[in-house]
C-alpha cells in the first residue's frame, strides 16, 4: 500500500485569506511548469462547489481538465479529484484543510491519497507530485505574502 503523501504548511493570514488566496486567486500564483501546456500567463478555474471542475484556459480558450471538486467548505476544508496531465480514470484524492493557528496564522495541510489506484504507477506518481506540491506551496506562500489584491484610482 502507497502511504498518504502528507504536507503542511504555516502561513501568516487568516485561514479565510488562505482558503481565497488557493481557491479564487489560484490564477495568480499556480505556476506555468505545473500546467499541461506550461504556458505563461494562462487562467486556471475552481469552481466553487461540489462538482465544479478545475481546469486551465489557455490565451486561445482551450480548456484542459485537471479534476473535480468533491468537498467545498470555506474556508475551512477543500477536496478534490485530481488528474493533472493524465486521463480522469487515472485521478488521485486531493484534501486541503486551512486551520486557524491565531488571528493572523493558518496551518494549510493537504493530504494526497489514491496511489493504489494506479498500480505499479502509484509510488513514482507519489514521488513526482512530492516535489510538484514542494513546488506549488513555495508559490503560494509567495501570494500570501504578497497579500490580497488592492484596486487603485477608484472614487466614490
């Protein structure tokens, strides 16, 4: 049996700031090398509800699925089936929980499971997505750090 792939991560914001900055900022951090096309600047969608999809746009409008959204409970807790660059049959079990550590900290974990699922594939699976989601956490600590987006020369 495959362990559980298990990471967590401090971050200083709240979880609400945390779960957004994940879930409706992804867009903005997600980085290129860890997209199917691997092209700058592209969209990358959650929709937010169970059974909404996520998936990347390319500038062209092609959509390239990546999984589905299994459990949605802002800000709090966010799982989905994932099957980045390879078929939906082939999906693994994604879960981010986002707890408050105090008023300004977070403790994101994520838990990634299903590896029995694809065979002899499941442990180097594993492994490539050990060093994706090491990739991918160092990006959004960046966007947290960099803090929610503000909107200039707007007058009321």
């Amino acid at each position: 049996m495959t362990p559980a792939l298990r990471m967590r991560l401090d971050v200083a914001c709240s979880a609400d700031h945390a779960f957004h900055t994940w879930t409706s900022r992804i867009a903005m951090w997600w980085p290129a090398a860890h997209t199917t096309t691997g092209e700058e600047y592209l969209d990358v969608v959650i929709e937010p509800c169970v059974g909404g999809r996520i998936y990347e746009r390319t500038r062209s409008g092609r959509e390239v699925d990546w999984g589905r959204v299994v459990r949605w409970d802002p800000p709090r807790r966010f799982a989905f089936r994932w099957h980045l660059g390879t078929d939906a049959s082939n999906a693994t079990d994604v879960e981010l929980t986002f707890v408050p550590a105090g008023p300004d900290a977070t403790t994101v974990d994520l838990v990634h499971t299903g590896w029995d699922r694809l065979g002899a594939a499941g442990p180097v699976r594993r492994e490539g997505n050990n060093a994706g989601w090491t990739a991918v956490f160092r990006h959004f600590v960046r966007a947290i750090d960099a803090g929610p987006p503000s909107v200039t020369g707007v007058e009321s």
